[in-house]
C-alpha cells in the first residue's frame, strides 16, 4: 500500500497518481465550525473526489 496527502490536490492528480502506485488517498483539511457547515464541507469533498460508480 502507497499512502499520499495532499492538502491541495484536485482529482485530475489521480492518474498521475495511480501511475505512481498510490492506493490510498488522504486529503487534508479542517472542517469549517458547526454541525451544518461541518456537513457540507464533506458533502462537497465526496462530490469532489469520488467517482459515481459506473
């Protein structure tokens, strides 16, 4: 298994990525304050860096 952090990544590194032999991807970041903020913050990360399944 080959971890990498990235706290300003965008998905269009995940082939240069997976080129490289990564097989886990950690993003980096500190939620916003509040339950609600808190909660979109992750809605939008998952919107950001998981494929919908084909």
């Amino acid at each position: 298994m080959i971890t990498a952090m990235l706290s300003d990544g965008v998905p269009e590194h995940l082939p240069a990525l997976d080129a490289a032999g990564v097989t886990e991807l950690v993003v980096i970041g500190a939620p916003p304050p509040g339950a609600d903020a808190a909660a979109a913050w992750v809605a939008e990360l998952a919107r950001t860096w998981i494929r919908p399944e084909e």
